[in-house]
C-alpha cells in the first residue's frame, strides 16, 4: 500500500469515512479574527496566531527534512521548488537548515499540520505526508515582498487540518481533449488549492480517450470525430505511459486521480468502434453535438465480459481505490425496443430496464471488489439495489447524496447548483462560453452539509466531501477551462478545507486580488470576473448619455475617468449614474491601498448612436440560452431553440438604420423529444429571416432581411432600415428559420440615426 493520497482514500473510501475534528490549541483565539496585512492564505486555515515576529529568508535557503524519511524528502523537494519559483534563487535541502520539517507525534486529524514561523525560521510538523505537503503549500502562500526587493514571512503559529477528506475536481476530457502537459500544469493548481482528488471523465458520447490494449479501436475510433460545423478531425488520446505518468506525477502532489468509464450510457463513441457492444443500430461515429444520446451497453454475456475486461486495464493504469462507472442518464428507448435485451430482462428475473441497469452496475461493483477496488457512480445508481459498498456521486442536488448517507452509502456532493463550472461567472464582456451565471459568492457560500441535516452523527460522517465539475461541451481549449475553473476553484477549496463557522465571504474577497496576482505570475488564465467593472449608458438624443458603472462585488473605490486617460487613485470616484457628452471614452477601475484592482474596463460611446455588442443585449427567452464561441471569434449569447435578442431602450427619431454583425453557429444539440417544439417556417428560405419589432417579439413590425446561407460563411451582415417612432423603444430582433443546421446569432448592432439612403459598411464583430 502506497503511502500519500491512496492511503488516506483508502481509509476513507473502503472502511467509510469519519468525521474529522480540528483539534485547536486551548486559549486561542477564533479564526474570525486571524486576518493581517499580507497573510491571504487560501483555503483558510482552521487556527492562525500572529506573533509579530518576521522570518527574512537568507540568501542561501536551506531545508532540513529527517534523515531517513523519504516521504519528508519528497516535501521538501517540491518546496524547494516552489520557494526557488518565488525567490527566483536556489534553495537547498541539507542539515541544519532555517525551515524544518519534522514528524509530529501530537495526535492531529490526517492531513493535518502545524506550522511555525519565528524569528530564527520555520517548523513544520505534520505526522503525515499529506500533513507535511498542505504545511508547504500554506507557507508558500505566506512569502511576501518586504518593500526592499527582498522577502519576509510573517510570524504566525498555524493549527490545520481539512474539513472533509474528498476535496475534488470533475475533469472533461471527453468532450474536448486537454494535452498531458496542460493536465500536469492543472494538477500542480489543484494541490495548491489543498484539493486532493481528480475525477478524471474519459468516456462519452463524444469521445472515447483511454487506449485499451484488447480494444484498441475504442481509442483508435473512438478518440477522433469532427466537429458539427468542421470537415477536419479532432481529438486525442491517453496512452498508458500517459496515464501511469500522470498517476505518479499527481501522486507525488498528494492528488488521486479517479477515473470514470461511463455504463451503461453515453456509449455512443464505444459503439461507433465495436458495434456489437451495444443495443441498437451502430452509430457510425462518435457523437459531435452535445446532449443526451440513446445509445447503451448491451447487457449481454459478451459485452459484459468486454466491459470486465476494459475495467481489469483501467485498473492496471490507475491505483486509485475507487472507480467511477457514470450511471447518468441512460434512456432506456433502445432496450425497450430490442427483443434481445427484452429476454434477457426475463432470464434475469428481473422487473423492469432500471432493474437491468442496477443489475449491471452491481455485477461489475462485484468484479471491482474482487480487484480490491470500490465503484462510485452518478446519483441514478440509487434508483437500483446498490451494493452497500457502493458510493454515491450527487449531482442533482444535495438531497440524494444526503439521502444516500443516511441509508449508509458514502457520498460526494456535487450539484450542479454550484459546483457545476462550465456555467459562466458572470455576464457580460469579457466572459467566456457557458450556461447560466453561477458566481464566485454563489460557489463560496456552498454548504455541503445544510442546517439540520447533519443532526445525524452516522449521517454526516458518510459525507466524504465536495467536488466541482468541469464539463467542456462549450469549454473547447485549455484556457476556456481555466477562466470557467479560477478562482472558483479557490472558493471550493474553502468549501472543503475550512470549519463551515470559520469561512467568511468579506475576508475571502479581500484575499482575492493576492490569488489573481499568483494565477497571473504562473500563467493561469484566470476569470477577474468577481472585480471586473462593467460600464454601460443610457443614450440619449442630443449626443449625451447617462452612465452606469457597477462589479459584482464591492472592493475598495470605483473610480472613472471620460477621457480615455488610466484612472488612478486621484480619479473621481463613483457614488451614481452621471452625464457624459458623447463621443465618450470611459475607463473604470476599483482602487484598493492606492494599487488598481484586477478588472479594469473602458468603453467608447461614439456621438454617431448606439453601438451594442451582444452581450448588452438580452434573450427574449431562455428556453436553451447558452453562450457560445463562434468561429468568428466572439461569445455570443443565444437562446439556441429561439434565436431573438432585445436591445436597450433608445429614441428612433425621425427613422433609423440598424447594421448587425452576425456569426454562425452550428446547431449541435441533441434534444430528443424537445427537438419537435422549435418554431420553423418553409418560407424563411436557406439563411432564415431576421425581423425587427417594436417593443416586443409580438410588437409591431418595423422591417426584415433575408439571410445568407449561415453554413457557407462564419460571418454575415444585415441592415434594417426602421421607420420612425415617438418616444424611446426596445428592438425586439427575431430569426425566423426554415430548417435546423447552422444558424445566425447576431454579434453586435449599431444604430445610426441618419437618412435610409446613406449606405454604410456592417461592423466588425
């Protein structure tokens, strides 16, 4: 049994979890007032004192870990490195160094550590590997600048240990493929975040990523497809050597990497490789929209062999204790339609196509458990007889995975209703693709374990922990991953690290501008969401406007400037919506200690008339509103089963003429049923007809276009010249299409009031 990370699941994942206690030195005082100047560690520690005292580090670093202790060495060694990244000199390991690392044999929590930082250097005791590597990682965190070009260490005695011992990350490498060199660089993020656990998602109806040496068409096929919209194939896969080299690379980081094969749904690129897998007609590739698809495992004697042996490889690649084996979303249309899966529900003697999934997923429970591994799965495996060993994922809210715990089954809370990452940050510019809008507050406010439901003790302590996920249907680079991921990634650490009554949201936003600085100095393209400023103006006739400024969370002072020149500290400072004169260049930053924040904005109004860019405009309805990149380049937002946005409300004058810039988007989503309930209209020809109305989708109709063929081009253009209108008037702007494919969104609309006859060029997106 190796030590690290593995040993610590183990204990946790097959004997079932306890509950971890933060033993606190007596006398000290709460963590509610451990902040100072400097100290922005992340997650917060269970118990900090500050001393007073300074720690200025030598020239000549030294770390002294036991003689004879390898799994200190290794501590020692990446601290080496992370301080040689930070001081930018060498740090060596040797005897009779400033920072010590020792064995504890002060009885503390697993993971836990104690460090201290005095005058004449550092102590860091931990019983444990895991302890001794979260004690690196926070003192790391405490190395400031000293305002001479050198660096200090505050004083602080640290007492510290995590909440729950699952502290995990959903990665996606379906849907779109990250390289094994960008999963290295995002598992050093995750140990310096405390976070422990990568659920690695390797299957899907997209993709199939894992190279099986008896199935070798399930990568060979199954790895590759072209994108709805492309001609050229993309993707990738994971070679053992891949695997087995980022297992011990995250091993040695204290992270496990949990793999998931997906049974028996989403299916879809296994079956395009071995059709006989499955239930029904072979798909002849792997899936290139995004969706819910109806193709499963066949439960036949030969399949489940073929899904025995595939398990016996994963876990030949990853030692982790657990393996997830999905269980979401399998419709069941294709076993109801076949014979053969019909009598085979009969040979079972079982009820129904659920009974048969549960069958499944407990028949192959087994063949883990006689590997010594243990499955965890989606929150559907509890609509069948679950194996009492079996874990629970929960994905649809907290109840099931709470539900879960209380009838004994060990459990993960991940809803979607936080924790799901591939929902934006925020609106607006500068965001990327996305769902909805789940922000950082949203996502730090989480509480795994709600008031009253951990009334009961044997309950609670089946709670293993929390996991955020990062689905990458709409995510396609490593970038998108990391804006979706950071700093959200720092609040879910807090989640899962932190005494729920020691967390505090206003303490945590004023630690965040120092955890933007560290993403920026190591190159992680992290979300300023959370501080972004965004400007927007009510136009006016006459050439003036009135402006509004506003972030999502208020840090320091918002200061402008009208003029295009930088805001600073000496800047006007914003109390409320003012008057400009058009043309206008408007810059806006926070200002904190006299140094600008993360998430400065400016914006241009021009005296010509409004100009909007996509994401100032609304959806007039929200039945699939996503926020899509286009090949174009912009992120546009769209209601892609109505396709209809409205602008600001302005004055029309005398008549108006309205450019739009347009992007194509591919219609790639699999909605099943739902498909049927998108309006389409024969007459609106190949491209579709945009419409502006007054007011509303049903006002009056003021002018329309017909389109260009949206699947020959990634860009297109409109004009719509408007009659005029007393008083100020939203546009409601409507497509009206004939067919499902490729279709327009629009991008950005200026208005000039100015004569029909004075033709202009559309804008740039």
């Amino acid at each position: 049994m190796r030590a690290g990370p593995d040993l610590f699941l183990i204990r946790w994942l097959l004997q079932g979890a306890a509950a971890c206690l933060i033993v606190l030195a007596p006398g000290w005082a709460s963590a509610s007032s451990w902040a100072a100047p400097g100290i922005t560690i992340i997650p917060r520690p269970a118990d900090l004192r500050v001393t007073g005292e300074t720690y200025a580090p030598p020239a000549g670093v030294v770390i002294s870990p036991p003689p004879g202790d390898p799994g200190a060495r290794r501590t020692a060694a990446y601290l080496a490195q992370e301080l040689e990244r930070e001081l930018r000199r060498p740090v060596r390991i040797g005897p009779d160094g400033d920072i010590r690392l020792v064995r504890s044999r002060d009885p503390q929590p697993a993971e836990g550590y104690h460090l201290q930082v005095g005058a004449r250097g550092v102590t860091l005791a931990a019983p444990d590997d895991a302890g001794l590597f979260y004690g690196a990682v926070t003192l790391v965190q405490l190395l400031e600048r000293d305002g001479t070009g050198g660096f200090r260490l505050p004083g602080v005695e640290i007492v510290d240990a995590p909440r729950f011992g699952w502290r995990g990350v959903m990665l996606d490498s379906a849907r779109h493929y990250q390289s094994v060199a960008w999963i290295r660089r995002f598992i050093d993020e995750l140990a310096r975040h405390k976070l422990n656990v990568l659920h690695w998602h390797l299957t899907d109806d997209q993709a199939w990523r894992l190279v099986i040496r008896k199935y070798p068409r399930l990568a060979e096929v199954g790895g590759w497809r072209v994108e709805a919209g492309q001609t050229a194939r993309s993707g990738g896969v994971y070679t053992r050597a891949d695997v087995r080299a980022l297992v011990a690379y995250a091993a040695a980081r204290h992270v496990t990497i949990v793999p998931e094969i997906d049974i028996p749904g989403h299916a879809t690129a296994a079956l395009a490789a071995y059709p006989w897998l499955g239930a029904g007609p072979a798909p002849p590739a792997p899936a290139s929209g995004w969706g819910v698809y109806p193709n499963l495992f066949n439960p036949t004697p030969e399949t489940m062999q073929a899904l025995e042996d595939i398990l016996d490889e994963v876990m030949e690649m990853f030692p982790s204790p657990i393996i997830h084996l999905g269980g979401d979303e399998a419709l069941k249309d294709q076993w109801q339609a076949s014979p053969e899966v019909q009598q085979r529900i009969r040979e079972l003697g079982l009820k129904d196509e659920t009974a048969l999934q549960a069958w499944m997923i407990r028949r192959l429970a087994a063949h883990l458990a006689a590997h010594g591994r243990r499955m965890i799965g989606w929150d559907e495996i509890l609509q069948g007889d679950l194996p009492d060993t079996a874990a629970v994922m929960s994905w649809r809210g907290v109840s099931r995975g709470l539900a879960a715990a209380r009838s004994g089954h060990d459990a993960v809370l991940s809803p979607v209703l936080p924790l799901y990452l591939d929902y934006r940050q925020a609106d607006g510019e500068g965001e990327g693709p996305g769902r909805g809008v789940f922000p950082l507050r949203l996502v730090y406010d989480f509480d795994p374990i709600p008031a009253g439901a951990g009334a009961d003790p044997a309950a609670a302590a089946h709670v293993l922990g929390v996991q955020a996920n990062i689905w990458t249907e709409l995510l396609r680079s490593e970038a998108r991953v990391e804006f979706a991921a950071f700093p959200r990634l720092a609040a879910l650490a807090e989640v899962a690290w932190t005494p729920a009554d020691q967390r505090d949201w206003p303490d945590f936003l004023g630690r965040l501008p120092r955890q933007l600085a560290r993403y920026r100095s190591r190159g992680v393209n992290a979300a300023d969401s959370a501080l972004r400023v965004r400007i927007s103006a009510d136009i006016s006739e006459g050439g003036r406007a009135t402006v509004a400024l506003n972030s999502q969370y208020p840090l320091g002072e918002l200061r402008y400037t009208t003029d295009g020149t930088a805001p600073d500290a000496n800047a006007p400072v914003y109390s409320g919506p003012f008057p400009a004169v058009l043309p206008a260049h408007v810059r806006a930053v926070r200002i904190l200690g006299g140094a600008a924040l993360p998430g400065a904005a400016e914006a241009v109004f021009p005296a010509s008339g409004p100009d909007w860019s996509n994401g100032q405009l609304g959806l007039c309805t929200a039945k699939l509103a996503l926020s899509l990149e286009s090949e174009a380049g912009p992120v546009v937002r769209v209601d892609a089963e109505n396709p209809c946005w409205l602008t600001p409300a302005t004055g029309l004058g005398t008549g108006a003429r309205l450019r739009l810039s347009l992007v194509s988007l591919p219609f790639n989503f699999e909605l099943g049923e739902d498909v049927r309930q998108i309006p389409l209209d024969a007459t609106a020809g190949d491209g579709g007809v945009l419409e502006a109305r007054l007011d509303r989708c049903d006002g009056l109709l003021l002018a329309t276009q017909i389109l260009d063929d949206p699947s020959r081009s990634d860009r297109g253009a409109a004009i719509l010249d408007l009659p005029p209108q007393s008083g100020r008037h939203s546009l409601c702007l409507q497509l009206r299409r004939s067919r499902l494919g490729p279709f327009w969104a629009v991008a950005r609309t200026v208005l000039d009031p100015r004569p029909a006859d004075q033709r202009q060029t559309p804008p740039a997106p």
